[in-house]
C-alpha cells in the first residue's frame, strides 16, 4: 500500500498529479484514483487505500469544500490523524476542517523551498515516519540525484514539418528512461509543457523538483540524422554529460538506446538486465514503419477531423507502415482509430477497424492504445458493458497515455456516465497540452451536472488553446468548433456567432465542426432554429453509431422536446432501418 493518500475534486486533477509527482520525487510512495485495477470496484479500492495510507492530502479548492466524497475523505482522516490540509484557489475548508491547520498553495509555483510547501512535506515526512529531506542535504541531494525530465527536443531541420520526428525522439526517450527502476522521470505532458519556450534549466529543476534535465536538437535530412544530447545538473547548471550523434537513419533505434544507457551511466545508477531488455524493444526494427507511423500520430493530433481526408490519411499512413513491417503493433492501432473515425463520422464499407484492432491484440495483448480502440468500436455497437471492461483494461495497461483517456472518455459518454467522462478527459487535458477536443468536451460534461465553475474553468483551457492551435491553421474546422463553445460559456456570445459565421465560410461541408456547432448553439446560445438548420443535413445521412452519440450528447438536451427534432432523429432511424 502508498504511504500518502492524494483527495481532490475532479476540476483539479492537473494539481493532484503535480503534488504527486513532487512528493514522489521525495521518496514517498502516492496514490491518485487514476491507478485504480479493472477487477476491483471503484468505492472499494478508495476506502482501502484511503484508510492504509499514513498521511492522506487533501487538496481543498472550490469544487472540492462542494464535493460529497472529498469531505467524506478528509473526515476518515482527520479522524484517523492522518490529515494534511493545503488549499489552491483561495477556498476556505468546510467545517470542522476550518479548525485544522491548512497550507496555502494558491500562487506556489513548484518552488521546493516555498514555506507553505515545506509545511506540507514536513507534515507528510512526520506522519509517513520519514523525515523530509532539507534543501540542500545530503539526502536531498540523492534524492534529486535519481530525478530527470526531458525536455523536448529541438527541430533543427530545414523542413518545419519534421517536428513529428523530432518530438517522437523525445517520447522515446522519456520512455525509456521511465523503464530505469532507479529514475524518477517527468511526465511526457510535463515535459512538454515546456515546448518551444525559452527555459533556465534550474527554473525547470526546481520547478518540478528534479536533479537533472536532458535537452537537445535533431536535424534530420535524407538518411542522415544527426542528435545532440546534453544532460544538466538541476542545481549547478553544469553539464553532467553531453553527445553529438552523426548516423544513418537506419541506426536511430540503436542511436536512442546509445543515449537513454549513457545518460543511465552518468548518473551512476545500475541498468538491470531485464530493463536493457525492455528498452530495446522498439515494437519495430523498421525506420521506415517508424517514421510513417510518428507522421500518422502527429496528424491525429492536429488535423481536422471533420475532414473525409482526416481518417484516410492516418489509414493511408499505418497501412503502409504495416505493409513494411507486418508485425507493427502500433501501426495496426492506429489504423484502427483511423478507420473507427471514419465509419463513424462518413459511413462505409468494413468493420470499422476491428479486424486492425484485433491484429494489433494478436501481437501485442498488453498494448493500452489496441484495447482503447476496441472499447471505442464496442461502445459504437452499443455493447456497453463489454467496451466498459475493455476501457478499463487499457487504463490499467497505461493510466498515463493521452488515446487510451481519452477513449476511456468517449466510452463513458456514450453511456452518460458523465462523472466518469469528466474524470478521464480531466486525465488527457493534463496530458497532452495542445488537446482541445478534452477541455471541449468538458464544458458539456460539467454543464450538464450542473458544475458552472467547472465548465468555466475548462473553458479558458479550450480558448488558450484553440487560439494557439488557429494561429498555426486558420482552417481546422475542429478547433473552431470548441472554441466557439468556449467562448459561449465565457459569455462572449456575439464573438462566438461571428466564429460560427467564419467556421461555415471556410469549411460548410465539416460534418463534426457543424454538429458541434449546432451543440453550441443549442445549449448556450439559446438558437434552435439555428441549430435544427445545422443538424437537418447531418441526420439525413448519419451512420448508426454518428446517430447513438447524438442521443447520448447532454448538449442536445433541450432539443430533445423539440418536435421538429424528434421528427429529424426519427426519420433517421426508419433510414437506418430500412438499409440495416
């Protein structure tokens, strides 16, 4: 069992994570409700480790003094004696806990040497029966010893467009270093929050309470590549170690493991066998499948997905990667997220990618991304159940991958299981910081409960990031979509429309841009009409699974008395019907 009990409202997971992760750095072993096993019943497990734990923090902010099961928690403790209290936004704790001692973490930036956070390590070192480590002590000093984060790499080629190879070098490395038992390793999605910012390494060390930072550059050009590495000393600024990699393309797997066992080396820790072992293992041997593969991801990340030629160029992309290297797990993952989209939202012929699903299975039964992909397709053949239990297996697998959370999201929608929802796509927004689909969805997850707090709070995260992701590409239909949801809730209701009238300029044949459109409209910009206008072309043609989600989106909810709605949703039916 952990020694610390992490209690937090849902709207705040990206703090429970952090805390976690800083007090992991320390040496304490912590538990979130993300690392729940799919055999065990959720209030089960809770009350469990909750009552195991020797110190239990609780992260008091104004969704959790709100939260039933937050106050339920922090009572077990304070009862028990093992309650730390810190708050976040300024909230005041609920009585009794307003008697209690409580830290205030409000403006903390991860500063290690912040006297509010201090307090709460010394508390959590006291009742966990270890002693917190003093900055600067030798056993602060080992502890930051085993600590890394990588930074993302720099493109250094000419083509901007090969930033995908640049960044899957990075994931790569993070990977590896993550399967080193001695090495505490930041996050993919901290990381990379870091990206194309102009950063001081001991900013980024004490911000995140690591030893060490990896940065480095990849150029790549034809069949040459060429790496620099350099790891740095967190607190002297020094450098520990540092490469420079000329090389074929073709030994950039053997490049990778080069620099994950030299940065191993100069920190002077010891590689186990079976670790080397799991390093190398790539899921190919081919730098050919490889790179078609990192191109098909990136696209999947950024494209939009309204476009017919979205899907096709991520089936297109994996197909070939498969066709050069026919046991590519991944590869066969991915193609079946491609063609899953693509029956979803364009109808068609084949299975939706199940036959690729279950291939990739067949390869590979533990990979998270091939499960996921399949609880999607189960859920979209309304086997709730079944795609429940497949969701759940792929979060266990990999608790920490952006597709696995948010399939994990889209299965709990579809089944209105929205407190569920809420929590996975709180997990992908942290993730990946350039997602805007998650915080999207979230808005109407936290409306329909009811949380207006909540769906504002996620929709400043989707403003920030659809501006961001806009500036680079005028046109994505997708992120104009939730961006104008964003700035429905936000109140900008006339900037909103204008968005609407631009989005259908550009691109008026985006089937998901419109749908999405038409949520907007209905649900926060009080225009039916509107929105029945938006929805008539799309129901005319919905595929089966297109119209299931229609009936579970909670956006659509004051449509649903609408006779002119249940006439459009009833026809699609008897059309569906009559062409089974």
């Amino acid at each position: 069992m952990s020694d610390v009990f992490i209690s937090y409202a849902r709207s705040t997971a990206s703090w429970a994570q952090q805390i976690a992760h800083s007090l992991r750095a320390l040496g304490h072993t912590v538990w979130v409700d993300d690392q729940l096993p799919v055999h065990r019943a959720y209030a089960e497990v809770i009350e469990e480790r909750l009552r195991a734990a020797k110190a239990v923090v609780v992260i008091w902010s104004d969704a959790a003094v709100k939260s039933q099961w937050v106050r339920a928690e922090a009572n077990v403790a304070r009862e028990a004696g093992s309650l730390v209290q810190l708050r976040i936004d300024g909230a005041v704790p609920p009585l009794p806990f307003n008697e209690i001692h409580c830290a205030d973490l409000t403006d903390w930036s991860g500063d290690v040497d912040a006297p509010a956070w201090r307090k709460v390590v010394e508390s959590v070192a006291e009742l966990a029966g270890a002693q917190a480590p003093v900055a600067g002590s030798p056993a602060a000093a080992q502890t930051r010893r085993l600590s890394v984060c990588v930074l993302p790499f720099a493109n250094m080629s000419d083509d901007p467009q090969q930033e995908y190879f640049s960044d899957g070098i990075s994931e790569d490395i993070i990977t590896d270093l993550s399967k080193v038992s001695a090495l505490a390793v930041s996050a993919r999605h901290t990381a990379f929050s870091f990206k194309g910012k102009a950063v001081r390494v001991p900013d980024v060390a004490r911000q995140l309470q690591v030893s060490h930072v990896l940065e480095g550059s990849v150029r790549k050009a034809g069949g040459r590549v060429r790496i620099t590495a350099q790891l740095i000393d967190g607190a002297t600024g020094n450098h520990v170690w540092a490469e420079r990699y000329d090389r074929d393309l073709g030994d950039i797997f053997a490049l990778q493991d080069e620099i994950s066992e030299a940065i191993v080396r100069a920190l002077k820790l010891t590689l186990l066998p079976a670790e080397k072992k799991a390093i190398e293992q790539r899921g190919t041997d081919s730098v050919d499948a490889y790179n078609l593969y990192l191109m098909a991801r990136q696209h999947l990340f950024t494209g939009n997905d309204g476009d017919p030629r979205y899907g096709e160029t991520v089936i297109r992309l994996c197909r070939r990667a498969t066709e050069i290297d026919p046991k590519y797990a991944l590869a066969w993952a991915l193609m079946a997220r491609g063609e899953r989209i693509q029956q979803t939202l364009f109808g068609g012929t084949g299975d939706g990618g199940l036959a690729a699903a279950e291939r990739a299975l067949a390869l590979n039964p533990e990979l998270a991304e091939a499960h996921a992909v399949k609880a999607s397709l189960l859920a979209g053949a309304g086997l709730a159940d079944e795609a429940a239990a497949e969701s759940d297996i792929a979060v266990a697998l990999d608790p920490n991958s952006h597709e696995v959370n948010s399939a994990a999201a889209f299965v709990a929608l579809r089944a209105r299981r929205l407190d569920d929802g809420i929590r996975y796509w709180e997990r992908a927004v942290a993730l990946m910081d350039t997602d805007v689909v998650s915080p999207g969805m979230l808005i109407g997850c936290y409306t329909a409960l009811g949380d207006a707090e909540g769906a504002r709070r996620a929709a400043r995260i989707t403003i920030a990031r659809a501006e961001l992701a806009l500036a680079a590409d005028r046109g994505n239909g997708r992120t104009i979509s939730h961006g104008v949801t964003a700035l429905a809730v936000l109140g900008e209701a006339d900037k909103a429309k204008q968005w609407v009238a631009n989005g259908l300029l550009i691109d008026p044949d985006n089937v998901a841009m419109r749908y999405n459109f038409a949520c907007s409209l209905a649900a926060r910009l009080n225009d039916m009409d509107a929105a029945l206008a938006l929805l008539a072309p799309i129901l005319k043609t919905a595929t089966r699974e297109f119209l299931q989600l229609i009936g579970a989106d909670p956006d659509l909810d004051q449509l649903r008395q609408d006779p002119r709605f249940t006439a459009m949703v009833g026809a699609a039916k008897a059309r569906l019907e009559a062409n089974p």
